[in-house]
C-alpha cells in the first residue's frame, strides 16, 4: 500500500506533518478529515531508486551509449580545447626561446 506525506491543522489550530499509508490520496485525506483535521496538504511518498531496487538499472540507463561529441565539447574547459596548431613543438620552441 503507498505511503503520503501529510500536513494537516487541528481544531486548536496546530499545524501537524507525518505519513499514513492509504490505498489513494483522497482515501488519505478522507482518513484525516475523520480524524477532525482541515487537510493542507497530502502528497505520495517518493520512492527512490535505491529503495526500489533499481538503482543499478537506472545507472545502466543512464550510461548506455557513447557520449555525443557535444557532450564531450560542454565538459572540456575551454582552455584544454585549443586548436591542436597552436601547441606544436614548434611553437613550444619559440614559446621558451
């Protein structure tokens, strides 16, 4: 069954957060209403990809492929990506002359 975040505020107006586990979000709030809340805010659990065992899935997704040029080309500082004529040894040479 999926978990909800909820923010709820009480008779005497004390605002209260905590999860509850509903088949729905308006079975959850309906829950709460029961309870004599005014329902702010119910909203799912995330689940994240370690919890659900797909974290090794999701990094294969992710890295599958070889990366595009322009991948490469936005990861390269500037500076490394000077045209390759421009550090020839002959140049280095009258670079230290």
């Amino acid at each position: 069954m999926p978990s909800y975040h909820y923010q709820v505020r009480s008779a005497a107006g004390e605002l209260q957060v905590g999860t509850l586990a509903s088949d729905n979000v308006a079975t959850a709030a309906a829950v709460l209403r029961n309870q004599g809340f005014r329902v702010l805010n119910v909203s799912p659990v995330a689940t994240s990809a370690a919890n659900s065992g797909g974290l090794l899935q999701k990094l294969g997704e992710l890295n599958s492929g070889r990366p595009k040029q322009r991948h490469v080309l936005d990861f390269t500082p500037r500076s490394m990506a000077l045209p390759i004529r421009q550090i020839t040894p002959a140049s280095r040479r009258s670079f230290w002359a």
